[in-house]
C-alpha cells in the first residue's frame, strides 16, 4: 500500500542459495476434532532458501499442484502434493517482493510484485516456471499494487492504492499477457489514509464471471469495495471491522458465490488487540455484520472449503481458525503461522506464510 507501506512489509528474511528441488518432511501441526482436519506443515531442515522465505502468495490448483511466490522474487511449485517442490523463480528478480500469484494449472501462472513505481509489476511463465515474461512494469510513481485476481484465464484485474484520490486498477483480457489502466471514473473516492494491504494476495477477489471485491484500511473506517462489471463501476459499503488507524482494516475476502462472503482482518501490530476481526456479508457485500465470535487475533488470509455453505478458514500470524456457521462463530484449531490459505474443488486446502512455512489441510 502506498500511504503506510511499512505496515504490510514486516522484516522478511531473504532468501539464499538452494538446490533447484526441496524435498521436504511432514508433521501435524495441529487438528479439528469435529470435520478430522488436520494442518499438514511441510518444514524443510536442509534447504536454507525454504526457511528464510516468506510466502504471502498462494495459488491452490489441486490436491496436488500449488505455487508459492514470496519475498526476494521467489517463486516454488509442486506437483505431488508438497512432497517435492521445485524452485521456479523469476531470473533476476532477487529485489521483487512477490506478494501474490495466480495460477490456471502447474504450467501458467501470474505473479504480481509490489513496491513504489517500477517495484510494482506483472510477471507470466506458460511453461512451469522454466521461463518468465514481465508483462507490466508501473511507471508512475504515486502508484503502488496490492494485489491480483482472474475471473476466468483470460480476464483479471491487479488493484493499487489510490492515485489522485481513487483506487488505481488494471484490467488484462489476455490471461496477463498485456494490461491496461481502468478509468477510475466509476471508483468511489478514498477515504483519507485509505489504501489496500498487500498481506496474503486476498485484498482483491473475484466470484463469477464479473462480481469482484476490493478491501481496504488505514481510514476511519475499514470498507469492502465491489463490481459487478468486472471493475469499471464500484460501490463501497462499511465493514465492522477495526479501523482509524494505519495499521487496522479489512486484509482479506472470501466469497463463496455473489452473495455470501467473509472479510477478516484486524490490526497487525502483534501488540495490540483485535476485536471484531471477522464479518459476514449475505448480500455481495452491501452491509456486513460482525461475527458473534470472531477469532481471537488479526487474520490476513480467509477461504471457504469446497462445496461447502457453512465450513471456511482463517489464518494468521497466531494461528488458524474454522468457522461451521458461514463466520458467524470461529474456533482455533491450530497455532500456526500462516499469512494466507486457499482451496480448490477436489478438496486441496493450502495455507503459507513466514520462515517458509507451506501445509496442506488433511481431511
């Protein structure tokens, strides 16, 4: 985010040197007695690239196939279900910070990199990993992206902070091969100290083939953003999430369809509390009501289980958490860290996040 960048870009170790594939052990880490899940960590002992990376983006393909992409441009891929990954990063991007990916299969994925100016940008591979292309480079200073999400393979948008007092978005009808600035004509203004939170690649989200959310914080009050045209038109609505203040707001959306929808958050500080940390929408987002009982602590990554109404998970810095009501009532089921989650539809749960940490949630 522009305005508070510090407040997303926690000190993140680097990465170091490392063998192309990273076979990697399993333990459980912790499990739900109700649904027998259980968060599989997959912990590297000889890889020291693995341990000092952070990983905030996550793309879940299947039970089997995932991409990580993290800090000092890496990016990792499996294609066995984590039992081997494989390290696929860009050439040449030691500097980027890798925030979020969005993957189609094990071969084509997108990745979006942050930072002021030409730190932002857009990097596509089709063949694995093997080979890259930057397909955007920001140019304008003031700008500064968050965050990335694909309706379908060929249509996605990337969302920035504001510029010029509205959200700066980027439309692709080319599966990220080439981009373009939306008109912000139909963007609701920002709030003062408004900006996005690039934590876990799920400040913009996407359900459908043209309904997609944007989050926001650091204003007086934290909003959920939405479009029903695939980002020319916008409308804003209040969440009930802690907000006024730099630190605090909405850091991730889950939709389940158009209508049903979970937004968590919180404040980031580890020292500092936060209450009504997660909220429910039934309506697309046009009013959210706060969770009865929300997680205990700041959450940064949410996701709904396949085919599921009811069963989602949260994750964060102090633990995961499972709701059975659709968000109204949350448990801690594991004490983690972990910074995003995703699922796919054959039941593949994902979650990533700091010192390497990558899981699969065992059912």
């Amino acid at each position: 985010m522009a305005a508070h960048r510090h407040r997303n870009r926690r000190p993140l170790p680097g990465a170091g040197g490392g063998q192309p594939h990273h076979r990697l052990g399993r333990r459980v880490e912790g499990h739900g007695p109700a649904h027998r899940l259980s968060l599989i960590h997959i912990s590297d002992g000889r890889s020291e690239m693995c341990i000092r990376d952070s990983f905030r983006g996550l793309a879940a393909v299947s039970r089997t196939t995932a991409w990580v992409a993290g800090s000092k441009g890496t990016v990792l891929r499996t294609g066995d279900g984590g039992r081997t990954w494989r390290d696929v990063s860009p050439p040449g991007a030691a500097e980027l910070e890798l925030r979020d990916i969005e993957a189609f299969d094990g071969r084509r994925a997108v990745a979006l990199a942050i930072g002021e100016g030409e730190a932002s940008r857009v990097l596509r591979t089709d063949d694995g990993g093997a080979t890259w292309t930057e397909s955007f480079r920001n140019t304008d200073p003031r700008a500064f992206f968050n965050c990335l999400t694909f309706f379908d393979s060929r249509h996605g948008l990337a969302a920035g902070d504001p510029v010029d007092g509205k959200f700066r978005v980027l439309s692709t009808a080319d599966g990220g091969r080439s981009w373009r600035v939306l008109p912000d004509a139909g963007m609701p203004a920002a709030q003062p100290g408004e900006a996005g939170f690039a934590a876990s690649g799920q400040c913009l989200v996407s359900s459908g083939p043209k309904d997609v959310w944007l989050t926001t914080g650091g204003a007086a009050t934290a909003r959920v953003l939405h479009s029903r045209d695939r980002g020319l038109t916008w409308t804003a609505s209040a969440s009930t999430l802690p907000a006024g203040d730099p630190a605090r707001g909405v850091f991730a959306v889950a939709f389940r369809d158009r209508g049903h929808g979970i937004a968590v958050g919180g404040d980031y500080r580890a020292d500092q509390a936060s209450p009504k940390a997660a909220a429910v929408t039934g309506d697309g987002g046009r009013s959210w009501r706060a969770s009865a009982t929300p997680p205990p602590a700041y959450r940064s990554g949410v996701t709904w289980l396949p085919h599921s109404r009811s069963v989602a998970l949260a994750v964060g810095p102090t633990g995961t958490d499972l709701t059975l009501d659709g968000g109204r009532t949350w448990r801690t089921v594991d004490s983690g860290s972990y910074d995003t989650v995703d699922c796919t539809p054959d039941l593949g749960c994902w979650a990533a996040g700091e010192k390497g940490r990558v899981a699969r949630l065992g059912f």
